[in-house]
C-alpha cells in the first residue's frame, strides 16, 4: 500500500514539473516573456502593409534584439498601418535616416522589424519617425503577380 502511495506521489511531481515546462515554452514562443530590457525610447513607422505583424514581436539590428512592436494602429486619412516600436535606451544613437522593415523569421512565419541603420548626422529620439519603410512580402500577392505575368506570356506567344 505504501509503494503505491510513493508512486503517484512521484507520478503527481512528475507531471507537475511537466506543466511547468510546457508554461515557459509556451511564454517563450509567444514572446509574452521578453519586453525591453530598461528604460524605452518610443518611434513609429508607416507601413502599405504589415502583414502578420503583432504586437510584442521582436525589433533587431543585425539579428540582435534591441526592442519591441509596442502598438500596431491604422491611419484612416493615409490608409497606412503605423508601427510604434519601443527601443531599449542603450540603442539611442541609431540615425535618423534609419530603414525598418518587415522580416518573417522561421518556418511558422513569425514576422518582426528589422532596421538597417543610415548615415545621418541626427539620432532617432523619442516621438521620432522613421521615414524609410519597407512593407512586409505577402505570399499570396506575388504568387498572384508570377501566374499573371505567365499568363501574358503566353498570350504573348498566341499573337
């Protein structure tokens, strides 16, 4: 009686240590985890089009993690999704002709921002925006794009 006591005592530790483990995989996929290290500067961006971009995705320089999307809002005059990104204090000299664009990461599709610094004399501050965008690549619009442009080849070849 006694060892089947001590065996579902370990069966219950088990699958508790199980559940734990499931817990921070799933906070780690979904970025629920990670904000910005410190203190943050906040900047936004236009985009045509951010495809799957949600909030609390990553923002990178040369793959390294230097903030996040803070909020994803549209402009009903320009018709245009802006971006707010809030970038950790210790990445402030960024210039002020700095390109962002949308970047899909892995097999799932992740997308995140990826900037590109420029070469301005000024940095990025807080309010600031960044004027050079480039919107994210939906598959279903150049898959659209290929078969259209093959099927004006072919009635290229008809005449």
């Amino acid at each position: 009686m006694q060892t089947n006591r001590t065996m579902e005592i370990l069966v219950g530790g088990f699958l508790l240590i199980g559940l734990v483990a499931l817990f921070f995989l799933a906070m780690n996929v979904s970025n629920l985890s990670r904000g910005v290290a410190g203190e943050a500067y906040r900047v936004t961006a236009r985009f045509d089009n951010v495809g799957s971009l949600t909030e609390r995705a990553k923002v990178t320089i040369a793959g390294v993690r230097i903030g996040r999307v803070e909020r994803i809002e549209y402009d009903s005059k320009t018709f245009e999704a802006v971006v707010t990104l809030a970038l950790d204090n210790r990445y402030n000299a960024l210039p002020d002709d700095t390109f962002a664009k949308i970047y899909t990461a892995g097999l799932l599709g992740e997308q995140y921002v990826g900037l590109e610094p420029g070469g301005g004399e000024s940095n990025l501050k807080e309010g600031d925006e960044i004027a050079f965008t480039q919107s994210a690549l939906v598959l279903e619009e150049m898959i659209g794009q290929f078969l259209f442009s093959k099927a004006e080849e072919k009635s290229d070849d008809v005449f």
